[in-house]
C-alpha cells in the first residue's frame, strides 16, 4: 500500500511516524514548502537569533531515509480522486493507496487595496520569515495588521531588533474575543509597557504604493496615515483548502471529516488545520488550527489507515503562548462570554503581569476551567482535575499539587487561597502535611 501524505507539518509528519510505527507500507510526504519539517512555532526565534534554521528541524535528515519515508519537494496542482492521483508542477503524477490532507492555513486577507504589494506579509510559512528577514535591513517602521498571536509573535519579532513597530487591532483590547477583560487588560498594558505602538479599535483602510510595486504606508479607518517599509497581515488563517471548492471533495471552511478523519471520497483522509470535522465534541470548535490537535489528528488518522479503527478525541481543552515575557496558558473552558452557569474567581499579582482565573460550575462547584498568565501549572494536574470534575474547594486545597515553579522560584498559593476565601466567603485550607506522596499519589491514580 503507498500512503501519500500532502504537507509537512506536524499533522502530516506525525501521520507518516504512526504510519511507519503500525505497518510497512510505502510512505511519500509532499511539500512544496521546505525540504525538511520544521516546528512552525519556533520561526520567531530563528529571525530573534535564539536558533538557526536548522535547530529548529525536529529530526535530523538521516532520520526520513532510515524511516523509509521517501519526502518530495514538489507543488500539488491538482487530484484525480477517481484514479487516485496527484498531478504536479513536475514530473510525472503520483498514485496512491491512501492519501492524506494535511494542507495547513494560509493568512487572511479581506480584499485590503494594496495587500499583495511587495513588502507585505503574514507569518506562518518558511517563506513569510524569508521574506520578514529580506525587508528588515535598514527597517524603519513596521505595522502590524490584526491581533491573537501571531501578531503579538511578529511585534515581539521586530521589537527584538528595536524596529519601531505599530499593531491595528479592530477590537476594543487586545484578543477581547478570547480572553476575560482582565487577561485582556493586562496584555494591553504590557504590550504598551514595552514599547509597541498599540491602537485598538483601528483598522487598516489600504495599503500605500510607493511607486515601485512596494508599500510605503498604510491608511487606517481614522484617517491616519503611517509610514513604514513592511506590513504583517496578522488578522487570522483559514484552511489552505480554496484549490479544492471546485471539486469533489466535500469543502465548506475547511474539509469536511467524520469522526474518523475520512473525506467523502473513498481512501482520502484530511488532518489538522485544514480538517474540519462534522461532528465535533460538545463545546469545541470544527475546525481548530492548533498544534497539539494536529498532531492527535496525524495520530488518529494512521491507526484508521493501517486498519486499526479509532475514533477522534481531541481530549480537553489546552494551549498556550507567550505575549512577549507573559506566558499565556489555558485548559478547559475559559470563555470571553461566559454561560450563566460558569463562575470565575480571579487573582492578579500586585505587579500586574501574573494572574490565575479558576473557572468553576456555580451550580455543582465542579471545576471547568484555568487560565494562567506568568504562572504555570502542571498540564497532567489541571486535566486529572477537569476531567474529573473536582470540587473547587478540593482543587483550592491541592493548590500546590499544580506548581510548577522551579525549587528556589517564588511561589503564590497562599496568596491565591487567601483571595479565594475573602472573595467568594469560604474557609479553605492549603493542604501541606505529606505533600510529596499526596502528589505521587494523585499523578498515578
């Protein structure tokens, strides 16, 4: 059998390791985009000077030929789903058994007068940090266009090169269709705090030729007018998936999966953020551009290729970022807008770039969800917690159990249990006696 995988991200790579894993069948990945995977996350640190571009490949290039993983650089123009092959910009077509859809996103643009100049760009492929680097010599100014993540990973980028940086966000603060007002608030501040020019509820009108095919500046929706010499198109992804509306594949926002990963045409899988699944479990999204999901994706999809039947379970909520020195993490559900039944205590440290909110169910006292910024707790203690539907005392209790800090780092329990019973009346202690083998007991149970 000869299992073709399209894209070389993570969805796709971990397909091909499980493939090999479970079976001996013949494994070809295509890629129009590097000769290697790459981890997409760290293109920040390669521009930064923390990596090189070869740091940031997962595997070394010996690791594909002794995987028996036979890698093509070449640009898919089209499928044949009826005769099961893939035509190329080169050479001759590639048949296959199974095929698996691993296209990834592509940046948004909405039509903006201007937006395909040179000098204009996103951050998602090798080629945008290509293309970031090629601009950034003698760089003046740059703006940024939309906010979320990769834009805040785009502005840190150029704030490292002390490159005078200005973020259009539409909203009213920051990622405010994500975060509670008060994460929200704080990232607002820290990112002014630092530095970046940030002007909420502005957005791009156009994008201004300078003569040459080339941006110079950019209008916004009040009028103002900023010179710069590059723009980050940073106002989300959607499925990389438009050269496929015209054919048999089922393609809404993205293609459209059962809880199998499979396609409406027969032997066709798609993965990852350009999957899009019928039936997605209460409370999560069709389609979730994320990395841990696309790799559970590339996972599940191997064990339904190799004849081994396996449902999609994204498990529970989780992901995290950085926004410049603030680490961001989430698990379960932390809402913008949340239901009536969910109630939220928040505690922010006094130098306003710490903060943990603990969600829970008002009706049951059930935990629901943590949203974390500067402070981190241990991902296997939040999702035992979630999963089991702790009590929110009990979880106030084991406070410690979630630390994460290092030994000689300072630690903030007390404080967050003090807050905890001034605001919501109660009396709960931090557990301390046995500590060690409270936790041992609970990571195994």
């Amino acid at each position: 059998m000869h299992v073709v995988i399209i894209g070389n991200g993570i969805s796709g790579v971990t397909a091909a390791r499980f493939v090999r894993k479970l079976s001996d069948h013949k494994i070809t990945i295509i890629s129009s985009e590097t000769d290697y995977f790459f981890s997409r996350t760290a293109l920040m640190y390669v521009y930064m000077g923390h990596m090189r571009k070869e740091d940031i490949m997962p595997y070394e290039p010996w690791f594909w030929e002794k995987n028996r993983i036979e890698l093509l650089k070449a640009h898919v123009n089209g499928i044949d789903f009826e005769n099961q092959q893939l035509n190329l910009d080169q050479g001759e077509p590639v048949k296959y058994d199974k095929l698996v859809l691993a296209l990834g996103s592509a940046s948004n643009k909405f039509g903006w007068p201007g937006q395909d100049l040179k000098g204009v760009g996103g951050l998602y492929h090798m080629q945008d940090l290509d293309q970031m680097e090629a601009y950034s010599e003698n760089l003046k100014q740059a703006v940024i266009v939309g906010g979320g993540l990769i834009g805040i990973e785009m502005a840190e980028m150029y704030h490292t090169r002390h490159i005078p940086v200005t973020m259009l966000v539409r909203e009213t603060s920051y990622w405010n269709n994500v975060l509670p007002d008060e994460e929200s608030d704080m990232i607002n501040r820290h990112i002014r705090e630092s530095g970046i020019d940030l002007r909420l509820e502005t957005e791009l009108d156009s994008i201004i030729d300078d003569g040459t095919g080339t941006a110079k500046a950019v209008k916004t929706n009040k009028g103002d007018e900023i010179s710069c010499g590059y723009v980050g198109l940073t106002a989300g992804v959607h499925p990389n998936v438009r050269w496929l509306k015209e054919t048999a594949l089922n393609v809404e926002r993205g293609i459209v999966v059962n809880n199998h990963l499979e396609t409406n045409q027969k032997n066709v899988y798609a993965i990852g953020d350009c999957a899009q699944l019928s039936e997605p479990r209460p409370g999560r999204r069709s389609i979730e551009a994320v990395w841990y999901t696309g790799r559970m994706m590339g996972e599940t999809a191997a064990y339904n290729i190799c004849g081994k039947p396996v449902a999609y379970d994204p498990g529970i909520w989780f992901n995290s970022a950085k926004f410049i020195h603030i680490e961001y993490q989430v698990y379960g559900d932390v809402l913008a807008t949340p239901p009536e039944n969910h109630q939220s205590f928040y505690w922010e440290h006094s130098d306003g770039r710490k903060s943990v909110r603990i969600v829970f169910d008002k009706n049951t006292d059930a935990i629901v969800g943590f949203n974390l910024m500067g402070i981190r707790f241990r991902h296997e203690v939040c999702e035992k917690w979630l999963r089991d539907k702790t009590p929110v005392n009990e979880v106030m209790a084991d406070l410690k159990l979630a630390n994460f800090d290092p030994e000689f780092y300072t630690k903030y329990e007390k404080d967050i249990v003090g807050a905890f019973n001034r605001e919501l009346n109660r009396s709960v202690q931090l557990r301390s006696k046995g500590m060690l083998d409270q936790v041992f007991s609970f990571l195994k149970s």
